[in-house]
C-alpha cells in the first residue's frame, strides 16, 4: 500500500475530487495547510500599504491505495490540478506498512 500525499491549489479541490472518484479511489482527507516553494508568497495590498504573504494556502490531500492503483491516482490528481502555472503544487508517495480500522479491527487492504 502506498499513502499518496498532493498539495494543491485550494480552487482545484472539486476537480482532483471527481478525478479521484472516477479513478476507483473510495476515501481522502483533505487539511488546509500553509506554506510556499518557488511561488515564495506573493505581494498584496491593503487599505494602500503593501506586504508580503509569505505562507500561500494550499489543500493537502491525502490517500492511501494498493500498488497497482498508484500510477492512475497520481496521473489523475497532475491533470485535474495542473494550471501550468508556478505553485500549482508537490504529490509525495510513500510506503503504508499496516492500516487498521478502528471501528471493526480489519486491517490492510480490507480497512481501505
């Protein structure tokens, strides 16, 4: 199992959820998080003073699949949440070693 962790634009949320959903994925979380890469903030004004917004907002949304399905989510959520331009966001996949659901006890693919 691989946990697939996409930081994207907040307005793209819909669209990377509905190419989830097609995919096959049947649950996400999703946190609103802060932060900036290249993008590096963006200047803003405000009643004629200007300042720096150094930590942009951005989604984080989480998954966690089988192997086989890693390719398709991610190719899913590159294209619902591409805009071409900088910022558009990082996907980070890393190894699950055990799932458990709490409310049943089933674990690994069965408490997906």
């Amino acid at each position: 199992m691989k946990k697939i962790e996409a930081i994207i634009r907040p307005f793209k949320l819909d669209e990377v959820k509905i190419a989830l959903v097609n995919a096959g994925v049947v649950g996400m979380t999703v946190s609103e998080v802060r932060g900036f890469g290249r993008q590096k903030g963006q200047t803003e004004r405000y009643r004629g003073s200007e300042y720096t917004v150094e930590f942009l907002q951005k989604l984080k949304v989480e998954i966690v699949v089988e192997d086989d399905q890693v390719d398709l989510v991610v190719q899913s959520i590159t294209n619902s949440a591409r805009t071409g331009e900088i910022g558009d966001g990082k996907i980070f996949i890393s190894n699950i070693d055990r799932v458990i659901r709490i409310r049943t006890g089933e674990t690994d693919l069965e408490a997906i």
